[in-house]
C-alpha cells in the first residue's frame, strides 16, 4: 500500500486565503475557536478533497443524559 502525500506549500492558495481570513478575524478582536474554527475546515475541506475525503465539521455525539 502507498502512501499519498499531502500537496500543500506555504504559497498554495488555500493556506493563503486561510491566512487573510484569520486577518481579517483578528482585526474584529474576533480570535475565540467559534470564530477561527470555520476557516480551519475550509483550509481542511480543500486537504481532505486531495484524498477523495470530506469534512465533517461538528460531529454531535448523543450521550445518555448529557447535551450532544
């Protein structure tokens, strides 16, 4: 079985617009995981597509007699 290998640099446009995103949230004072989060799927979504794989953001667990 081979491995694949991630296809991701520093300059690809994915990490680049993940970057200005979290700019333009931190010039908000917006820097909490709820406000940083969705950024980081996308940046993930377009690393998952590379393997034929998707992103299941929030993934609710039901727990007996607690909130998901």
């Amino acid at each position: 079985m081979t491995m694949q290998t991630l296809n991701l640099k520093p300059n690809h446009k994915a990490v680049r617009d993940y970057y200005a995103a979290l700019g333009q949230t931190q010039q908000l004072s917006l820097l909490h995981e709820g406000a940083v989060a969705p950024h980081f799927a996308n940046l993930l979504r377009v690393c998952a597509r590379q393997f034929g794989w998707s992103l299941e953001e929030q993934y609710h667990l039901p727990r007996k007699g607690q909130r998901p």
